[in-house]
C-alpha cells in the first residue's frame, strides 16, 4: 500500500473513491458538504432515504455521482460530533478502508484526515490514518502453498489535509507512518512464524540481515561458547533443554552526538516455550510461538528507526532460547548462577524469560552506559489478568520514564499504564538455598516478574514492558507488532525534547 498526501477540493479528486464523514444525526462533515454541493444534494438525498444515519462505523457507497469526477463515494459514519474522539476517529478510517477495499477502487482519497479529533494535532491524525490503514492491509501467507487470494485492488491511499500548510507536517507524520509500518510488519512476521521456522538462529539471521540492509546498523552475534565465557549461566540453563542453540544479538545504531548515552531496548526472544520440566498444559501451547514477540519488537523497531534515519544512538538487544523438557533441562530445585554472580534457585522452569532477560539487563550494564534501558517480554499471565489485552503493563525505577512511556503510547494507541516496583514485593523471592527464587507466590506474579528483574537492573535507569496481554490476539489470531509503535513515539519523543 502507498500513501500520500495534498491538500485540495474532494469535489475535484480524479479518484477511484472519495471519503468523507458523517456525523451522527445526519450532520455532514465540511467535505461531505462540499461534495454533497458538487454534486446537488445527492448525499443529503441519500440520507433521507435512511442510508446512513452517522453512527460509528456505517458506511454507505454512492457510485456516479454528476457534478464529480471520482468514481464513487463513501460516507462512514463518525457518531455524535461533541464525543468525536481517537478512539471514533481510528473505527472511522478502519471501517471506511475495510469498506473501499470490498470495491473495485485502485485509489482512494480520504477526507477523514480534515477532522478535528480533540486534543489531537495534524501530524496524529495523518500517522494514525496510514497506521490503521497499513495495518489493515497486512496478510501472513508465508506458510501456505496457496494462499488466499487477496480480492483488494486497493494500492493507493492519499490523506487531504485543510491547507497547504498542513502539507510539511502532514508529509512528515506519512513518512514515520510509512517506516512504522515497516517495522510492524517485520515484528509481525517473525512473531506469526512457527518454532520450527523460527528459531533463535533464524532471529540472529535477523539481526544479520538489518545489518545488510542498513549501513547504520553494526550487528554482532553471539553463541553458546561466547556467552559461557562471559557467564550467562542464566540464559543457558534455559536453552540446554533444547537441540536449538540459544543466541544473543546485539545490534548498535549509533547515528546521534559521540558523546549522547544511547539507548537500550532489550527484548526476549523465547522462539518456543513449553514451559520446560513444568510444562504447560496442552490447550493453546501452540500460542507460545509467541513468547518471542519482546525480541521481535526490538528488531522491528531497529527497522523502523533506521527507516528513518533518527539521529539518535539505540542498541537492541534480543537474547534467544527455546524452553523445552529434556534430560538436561533445568529442573524446580536447580540453582543457577547468572552473569552478574547472583544465584537463582528455579522454582518453576515455565517462569524462564526472566532468566533470559537478566543476563541480558548484566550484559548491559557492563558494555554500555545507557541513558536508558528498556527491556520487553510476553512475561506473565499475571499481567493480563491485571490488565485484560488492552494495555501493557509498566514497570519503572524512574517515574519520569515510565511517564514518558506511557505517555507514547497513549499518542500511538498503544497504551500501557504503570503497576507498582516496591522493595515490600522482594520477601516473595526469598530462597533458603540462593540469592534470589525465580518465582513467588501466586499473587502479584508480573509484580514479582519485575521484580526479579530490578535486581540486575538497580544501576540503570531502566524499564520493563510486560506485554503477554498485547503482543498478539486470540480472534483473529496473530500478532499486534505491539509495543513498536510506542517505542517508536519514546524516541522520537526524547528527541524533539533534546532538541
């Protein structure tokens, strides 16, 4: 799909489709009013006849249309005009594209992006506009010998903003857009992919190919004997339970100031979890393809951020395993040593992220001097039972950070909300016969997830992102690319006030 941008009269749009709002009530939006104009009260008529009443998500074809040049027109419905918010905004573009894609229209010029959504600016209303768009036209087929045919002839779409003005800041939001997408549908792609197509090797090939795709991007690879000689002995008790070998990516975008600390996301790469020696029951362990999607996210944001050639300095990190039960697979009772000399008494071989994620928060720590760090994993199931699947959950030991966090992904609908990091949580932890057990009790588990996490992480300004709640869906199922773009916002966000 490609997307552009003008600025012009919806009467005048040589176009396979024309899109205009409705609000409730039959209230036209300015460019229904124009085009209603042009072509003599032909939408009016049309709402008298009980077409279209201006409910959210209607929507209605008006097809050769005198006194236009456009081949058709759709009114979607907006709701009541006084609500008209994000959330009506973003079902308004979905449900019109869904709609023109089911029409034979190549191109499509839409006229939502006009609107004034509440305490939304221009640039929102563009990037949010190609966002949904993009995403609506995303297809995993890469398993299928015959795949389904996509019947959509739709390939263009271009936002009318009011003014020429409108058009640097409306062009600049369409190619963060354009690069956002990108970087989704790689998050996407890996995440959707089998265990068996996508191993922690495949997600190193990744970090690989970045590298050969962009000469902003250093990628460096290690193995199972690098990663012994350094220490991790957290991360490879996971992965003796699998034939796969576990890898440890680090990719280093180093394109801001010498001497700017960059910063670090880090992501899990679980490419397949069984939950090891505890395993996990049958139903719905298929779903666990996506316990990689922290790993995936950081990759598919690498992409998007060298898409657009940010001039900031960003590392990301993907350590990489499969959890399985094996002869030597960690057992419950197993002590381990991490990399940072803390010891790990394994109560449960299913709560193995974490183990992944704290070699990696050491690594870290020992080779960078980070702004930040922000780490994400599908961690818990305690944090969807917290939270549902509408937000991830935030934890931070700074509270500017987790606000700048959320804060991004209330601008990218990719929501998040804090949950409390308190040392009262840390007494869960406790072992008679380690530093510290890789699980506590029943209550609070994605509290103590983090908390476990804090402790290799108490000299960096750091944040994690549990998204087991986000990262993918069950109807439809497949993955969100969640949490790329609130990433993306973070930095974008930390450069604008840098500047």
């Amino acid at each position: 799909m490609e997307f552009f941008v003008k600025s012009g009269n919806p009467a005048k749009q040589r176009a396979g489709c024309v899109i205009a709002g409705v609000f409730a009530r039959r209230k036209l939006s300015p460019a229904a009013k124009e085009l209603d104009e042009a072509c003599k009260g032909a939408l009016s008529q049309a709402m008298r006849r009980g077409d279209i009443e201006g409910r959210e998500g209607e929507t209605v074809v008006l097809h050769g249309l005198s006194g236009l040049v456009c081949d058709r027109v759709l009114l979607v419905g907006l709701g009541r005009e006084r609500d008209f918010s994000d959330k009506a905004y973003i079902r308004a573009t979905e449900e019109a594209v869904r709609a023109v894609r089911k029409t034979g229209a190549v191109d499509a010029v839409s006229y939502l992006t006009d609107l004034v959504v509440r305490k939304r600016d221009r640039r929102w209303t563009v990037l949010r506009a190609a966002m949904a768009s993009g995403a609506l036209g995303y297809r995993f087929v890469q398993c299928k010998s015959k795949p389904d045919p996509d019947h959509s002839k739709l390939n263009r779409i271009t936002f009318n903003v009011p003014s020429r003005s409108d058009l640097a800041e409306a062009e600049e939001a369409l190619r963060t857009a354009t690069a956002l997408n990108a970087g989704m549908v790689l998050t996407r792609d890996l995440s959707n992919l089998p265990g068996n197509r996508c191993t922690p090797t495949d997600l190193a090939n990744t970090g690989r190919e970045l590298a050969s795709s962009y000469r902003s991007i250093k990628t460096t690879v290690l193995d199972e004997k690098k990663m012994e000689n350094l220490g991790m002995g957290a991360l490879l008790s996971v992965s003796k339970g699998s034939r796969e070998p576990a890898t440890f990516t680090v990719m280093e975008y180093m394109q801001g100031p010498k001497k700017a600390k960059p910063v670090v996301l880090v992501g899990k790469g679980l490419t397949f979890d069984a939950g090891g020696i505890s395993l996990k029951p049958a139903q719905a362990m298929d779903e666990m393809k996506y316990d990689m999607c922290g790993g995936a996210a950081v990759f598919g944001t690498m992409k998007a951020v060298a898409e657009l050639g940010l001039p900031i300095n960003l590392v990301g990190i993907v350590p990489a395993s499969e959890n399985l039960p094996d002869g030597m697979a960690n057992k419950p009772g197993d002590i381990v040593t991490s990399m940072s000399g803390q010891t790990i008494e394994i109560l449960n071989t299913d709560a193995e992220g974490r183990l992944l994620l704290c070699d990696a928060l050491t690594y870290v720590e020992r080779n960078y001097d980070p702004d930040c760090v922000v780490d994400m994993a599908t961690l818990t199931g305690a944090v969807i039972v917290a939270l549902g699947n509408h937000a991830t959950g935030v934890f931070a030991n700074q509270p500017a950070l987790a606000k700048s966090l959320i804060t991004a992904g209330d601008y990218m609908g990719d929501r998040a909300w804090e949950l409390p990091l308190w040392d009262d949580y840390e007494s869960a932890l406790r072992s008679p016969f380690a530093d510290v057990a890789n699980v506590g009790g029943r209550e609070a588990g994605s509290v103590t997830a983090a908390v476990f996490l804090h402790r290799f992480a108490r000299k960096l300004r750091w944040a994690h992102l549990d998204i087991a709640g986000t990262a993918w869906t069950q109807k439809p199922k497949g993955a969100t690319a969640r949490p790329v773009p609130l990433l993306l916002q973070f930095l974008t966000q930390r450069l604008h006030e840098s500047s």
